[in-house]
C-alpha cells in the first residue's frame, strides 16, 4: 500500500518551509556548509542500514551500485560545501558610482544571487540515494539557501521516508531553521504542492510525459515559477571508419556494457549506435551481448513498460534482431536491433523514443552527409559520443554541429553512463532531454538554479547584504568597476 500524506501534514509542510525561508536565506556560507557535512555524516552512519532497505524496495545490487550511489550522494553535499566556501556562486558585483559613465552618470549598483525560495524536489525511480531525498537537487538547493519539499518516489516509500528522518534530523541537530527539509508522499500531493504559491522553485528527474504534464502545471500558475525538468535522452554514439578498423572489437564490447548497465536504467545509456555500412561487427556484438547476466529491473511497471515499447521496436519497419533478450517478470537480459539510415529516416516513433531498459538501436549510414543528415534529425538529449581516431579529425569536427545542437554533454572516446559530480560537470540539453536547458542537474553549477539575482542601487554600506559590502568581509571574488 503506498503512502500518503494527509492534506494537513502537507499544509503543516508547507507552512514551514515557508517560515523557514528567510532564517534560512540570512544564514552564512559557512553555516549552510556545516549543515550539508552535518547531513553527509548522518548519512553515512546509517549507510548498511539504508543500502539494505534501497535493495530490497529497487532490486538494485547493494554492492558496488547502491554503496557507490550512497558515497556519490554524501560526496556531492561535501562539495557543495566547498561551493559555499568559495563564494563565486554568489557573482558578486560592485559597480561604484561614476560621474563620468559613456552614457551618462552611474549611479552605484551592487549584484549579487539570493535564495529563491522554498523549493519542492520530486525524486527518481532509478536513483535512490543520488536522484532522490539527499540527492543532487535536494543538495544544491539547500546550499543555496532555500527549504526543501522532498517529494518521494512510490518505487522506494521506506528507504525515502528514512532518508528523510535522519536528513531532517542532522539539519535539526546542526542548527538549521525549522521547516528546512521534509518528505511528503503521494501523486495529488506533489501536483497539490507544485500548484502551491509557497513554493518558488521544482526540479524533477523522470519520464517526459510525467515531467511535461507537470511543467504544464508549474506555468499555469497565476505566478509560474521555474521547474527544471530532466526528462528524456537517447543519447547517440556516432562510431567513426577510422575506430572501426582501428579498435571495432573493444568498441562494440564497452558499448555493449554502456548500454546493459544497471540494466539499462540510465538517463544517461546509449540508446543509438552509428556505425559505417560493412562494418562486419555483428557477431562480436551478438557475443557481447550474449554474455550480459539477466538483470531485474526496479518495478514491475518500468519492465512491462519497458517490454511494450521493446516489442514496437521490434515491429517497426526495416528492424532487425541482432541479439534477442529474455524478459520475464522483473529480469531481462539486453536485446540489441539494427536498421539503415535510409530506414531509420522513414521510420516512426518507436525507433527514435527513449527504451528505458536493457535496449539499444544500431544505425548503419552510408557515408558523413548520410550520417550528419541522420542526426540533423533527432530529437536532442542529455549526451552525445563519438569513438574515433585523432587523424580523423576533419571528419569529426564537419559532425561537431550537428552533435552540439543536441545534448549538453560531448563525449571523445569515452561512455555516457558515467557522470561524475564536478565544478565543470553539465547534466541538461535541449528539450525534450530538460524543461531548462541553460541549467545542469549535476555538479555545483546547479546551485545557480536555486538562486537568483537582485541588484542593490545607492544603498548605504550599512544595508547591504555582506557579500556587496566595501570592505568585502567574506573575502569573496567580485568584479569590480568591470574587474575581477
């Protein structure tokens, strides 16, 4: 039976976070960094009992996957602490007053981001721990200064319910303001807070008609507020003549192992692979393949929507079965498909739509104006790869376009499904792979969307916020007067 929370818990929330928001907007860098390293320790504590209980509600392999993600998830509240501790999050600006501006006499204009405000964060199904209660939204949010609304996914109730406990109780026990953090459950619940004036920011990480539907609601408010959907990629890997001869084998088992990885429930996998016409790697892919272990996928909802949308790709003109999988119940283990690029250009939906699973799709092209041709054509997503040779790289840089235009993430020789929480790190791209694609959901620019900016005009020193006052006393990097 899945949870719910009651109409007056759900107020009881909201009412909270939104008296915790100005406390929590005044509280330093340097208290904020205290409570995510706060968070981070509690977490793990309480780590074996918290894989235990994402394993038995995903069917995710504690180890390495679920001990991995729970080390990702305290490693990126740690380094958010070191955003704060930097301060360049902040872009300080400090625009003195000057008589002698080109278009006139300026005034003194000082900028600097603020917290946004209570922010609602609707968890993943694939993530329990990275994309979920403590995850990469809920940790950039906090940073910036804003409460969070958790709302939890129905794939794992109890592990986010006691996630939730042990984050609201290391942010109660380390000072933060009360309402900074809570969990809810339910569908009408989410979309009740979502449609809420308190709440001033969402985030989401799932499916594109899930996240589109409540994009919609977010902009039908009487005052819409930002909602950074990430929500649907095929991510292509474009293989080049020259990787080909040069390395085909290992190409097709690292992407064989690309795809197939935790079973292929990823936003990240790559659901295309472009390969020269001839390229002769057939049986090395049907092997590869062969040798992936049976998998369970997270639900029964994800695997028979996963087998559904399968068996139309299968059925779609001009594809053909290269490896066939074994589904049944939860467990499946990898199918592999081919088509031309002439039959992929004419094909329908079920060749070119995300297969949230164990799944991929090699296209054939004939040549490069085949290929850009091809690829000129996709919708855009999270990433884009291309395995190749550096005496290659005329070929590659006429595909550079084509490929920027479509993720936010370029890959040279590497694999999609691996995305590490870095300074330079971006997770986003054009719709329909997010609803914000000048954000990322990964690494510590997401603080920026929890943040926004407010300029200060001929105000005394006095009333500025710290960051803007003259003698800077947070040390922060500013731009000043046009230098840094």
């Amino acid at each position: 039976m899945s949870l719910e929370t009651s109409a007056a818990d759900l107020e009881r929330v909201l009412t909270s976070a939104a008296a915790a928001a100005r406390p929590f907007a005044a509280s330093t860098p340097a208290e904020r960094a205290g409570w995510l390293t706060a968070v981070a320790d509690a977490l793990d504590a309480e780590a074996d009992e918290l894989v235990a209980l994402a394993h038995a509600e995903t069917h995710l392999p504690a180890t390495p996957r679920l001990k991995g993600e729970l080390a990702r998830t305290t490693f990126q509240l740690r380094l958010f602490g070191e955003v704060l501790g930097d301060g360049a999050y902040l872009g300080a600006t400090v625009d003195h007053a000057d008589p002698d501006w080109p278009m006139g006499a300026r005034p003194d204009i000082r900028r600097a981001l603020v917290p946004i405000g209570p922010a609602l964060v609707f968890a993943a199904s694939n993530f329990p721990f990275a994309f979920s209660v403590a995850g990469g939204d809920t940790a950039a949010a906090l940073a910036a200064g804003c409460p969070v609304v958790l709302k939890a996914h129905p794939g794992h109730e109890k592990l986010s319910s006691r996630t939730g406990e042990i984050v609201a109780g290391a942010l109660a026990a380390a000072g933060a303001p009360d309402g900074a953090f809570a969990v809810i459950h339910g569908v009408e619940e989410g979309v009740s807070a979502l449609k809420d004036p308190r709440i001033a920011a969402a985030s989401f990480t799932g499916s594109v008609p899930g996240g589109r539907a409540l994009f919609d609601i977010a902009m039908a408010r009487p005052t819409p507020i930002p909602f950074y959907g990430e929500l649907g990629s095929v991510n292509p890997v474009v293989v080049t003549p020259g990787a080909v001869a040069a390395r085909g084998e290992a190409v097709a088992r690292a992407y064989t192992g690309s795809f197939s990885l935790g079973a292929g429930q990823f936003c990240t996998k790559p659901g295309l692979l472009f390969l020269p016409e001839g390229h002769g790697l057939e049986d090395i892919l049907r092997e590869a393949v062969g040798g992936v272990a049976r998998q369970d996928m997270l639900n029964e909802r994800i695997a028979t929507g996963f087998s559904d949308k399968l068996s139309a790709l299968r059925e779609a003109p001009g594809v053909s079965v290269v490896a066939d999988g074994d589904r049944r119940e939860l467990g499946c283990t990898p199918s592999l498909m081919s088509t031309t690029a002439k039959q992929f250009l004419a094909g329908g939906e079920a060749m070119r739509e995300e297969h949230f699973g164990p799944a991929s799709l090699i296209v054939t092209y004939t040549d490069q104006a085949e290929l850009i041709e091809v690829l000129d054509t996709l919708d855009p997503g999270l990433t884009a790869t291309v395995q190749g040779e550096e005496d290659e790289a005329e070929y590659v840089r006429a595909l550079l376009p084509s490929l920027t235009r479509l993720a936010g993430r370029l890959l040279w020789n590497d694999w999609p499904t691996g995305v590490t929480v870095s300074w330079a790190q971006q997770h986003g791209g054009p719709y329909p792979a997010t609803t914000a694609p000048t954000t990322t959901s990964v690494g510590t620019a997401a603080i920026e969307r929890f943040l926004r900016p407010v300029a200060w005009q001929g105000f005394p020193d006095a009333l500025l916020p710290e960051p803007l006052r003259e003698a800077n006393p947070w040390q922060l990097p500013r731009r000043t007067d046009g230098v840094r």
